[in-house]
C-alpha cells in the first residue's frame, strides 16, 4: 500500500484482502458515510443505514483491520467513535487485472459505485424537492454521458487534468459557507467498435445523449 496526502493508493498483489473487504456493500456505505459526515458510532452508523448496531460494529471493526478506519477521539468514556483514514481509496487498473481475482473485485467495485450513484442521484432529487439544497444548485448539477474519441494517451491526461482541477477549486471553496458536498461521478470507458453495427456506431459527430451539466469525466476512485 502506498499513500498520499488524502489517497489510499492500494496495490493488488499486496493488498487483496482488503481490496476483497470492500466489496461488501454495507462496508462501502460506511466507509462513504464517515469520508462525508466526519467521525460516529456504530450505533449513529445503525441508525443512517437502517442496520443493527451489532451488524455496524462487525463491519466497522473489519475496515479498522484493514487499514480504513481507526478510532477518532471519543466524546466520552462510554462511546467509541470511528473515522475514515483516507478521503480517496485508488489502486492500478492493470495491476488488478493481472492480479488473480483481481478483475472480479474490479467489477463488483464498480458495480457497488453505479449503487451509490443511484443512492445520490436519489438525495439529489429529494434534496431540491424539499429545499434543502438552493435553486442556485438546479443549473450547474446533472449527470452527463457524452462519448469523445480519444487515443489511450489523452484519456489518462484527462483524468489528470480533471483531478489537479477537482483539487484546485476544492482548496479555493474550502473556506466558503456557500459550499456543499458534492458527489462527482465519471467514467472513461473504451469501447471497441460494435461488430454489429457497424464502424459507423462509433460515429463522433452522432448526438450525445446529455441532462444539461457539462461534460466531466473524473477520477474513479472508490467512495
């Protein structure tokens, strides 16, 4: 495991039991509800997700063995509080899929963030509904699926511009009252031409299917 100001950088070949420990469902939501809300209980975590406190302990204790979670400071004698260690969990795609096993755990990461994407986009809509969040946020929210054509190199450059941006304007809003969290989700997915349809299903001057945010692909690191 290597790391970095934030990140979790974790390396299959080393870390496969901890990167099979976040394949549980219930473990990820934990893990998001402690990067998001800062530190809590098992029973304030039981009480979030609709578990027992018992199940929320378990859970809890098994991130802290692997390096997710540690105990923050408790309030008091009685209590014991957890909070996540890293704000980011990343890993090499490549190392994964060389790694046996490793594309599995790849998909079903995937597949746990798709969930939480539906669990957001969910909040999302209710949260303007009742105005909890402002209608100064309707305009620049959405989710976008456009589909560029890019060599291998430019996607990778991408990401790192998306990232060192995602970075820059988090530093610059981190004292403002006017900020709120916000759930960025994107995904740079190749895909090789359709044998069915034909070269032209790849045809970049085809319209793109968009809600009215701007196009963002961003980093895919796990909640």
């Amino acid at each position: 495991m290597d790391s970095e100001a934030g990140r979790r950088v974790l390396d299959p070949a080393r870390d496969g039991a901890a990167l099979k420990a976040l394949t549980h469902p219930l473990r990820l939501t934990l893990l998001g509800l402690l990067r998001q809300h800062g530190p809590a209980t098992a029973s304030e975590l039981a009480a979030r997700t609709g578990e027992s406190s018992a199940s929320t302990s378990y859970h809890l204790r098994v991130l802290a063995k692997y390096a997710f979670v540690t105990e923050a400071e408790h309030r008091d004698s009685r209590e014991r509080r957890w909070k996540s260690v890293h704000g980011t969990t990343s890993w090499s795609n490549e190392a994964m899929r060389r790694s046996p096993g490793g594309s599995t755990i790849l998909g079903v990461l995937h597949r746990r963030q798709i969930e939480h994407l539906q669990l957001s986009l969910d909040r999302h809509e209710a949260d303007l509904e009742s105005g909890r969040l402002g209608p100064e946020w309707q305009e620049p929210s959405g989710v976008s699926d456009a589909m560029p054509r890019l060599t291998p190199e430019s996607l990778a450059e991408l990401w790192r511009v998306f990232q060192e941006k995602t970075d820059e304007l988090t530093a610059r809003d981190a004292e403002d009252p006017r900020a709120e969290q916000v759930v960025l989700f994107t995904a740079g997915l190749p895909l090789a031409p359709d044998p069915v349809a034909g070269p032209d299903a790849s045809d970049p001057d085809r319209a793109d299917a968009d809600s009215g945010a701007p196009d963002a692909p961003a980093v895919g690191d796990a909640p």
